[in-house]
C-alpha cells in the first residue's frame, strides 16, 4: 500500500510542475498537490511512509 500511495503523490507532482509551467488546469492541479501533501503528512506521522 506504502508504494502506491508514494506513486500516486510523485505522479500527482509531476503534475503540477507540469500545470505550473505549462498554466494549464489552475486550481485543479494546485488542488491534487494539497491531496498529496496530506497523504504523505500522513504517512509520516502514521510511521508507514517510512519503511522501504
């Protein structure tokens, strides 16, 4: 589960460099980077994100 969750937060930044550089989607992206964010927070204070 720790491997899907860190694809969908690299996948979900990519992204948003992508909208950022290309202006495209606006809010939506910046919005998708907040849901990643919270994710990986998460993980990190859930102790799971860490384990490799």
């Amino acid at each position: 589960m720790g491997g899907l969750i860190w694809s969908l937060i690299v996948i979900l930044f990519v992204l948003w460099v992508i909208g950022l550089v290309a202006h495209i989607g606006g809010g939506l992206i910046h919005l998708l980077l907040v849901i990643a964010l919270v994710l990986f927070v998460f993980n990190l204070l859930t102790g799971r994100g860490a384990r490799v």
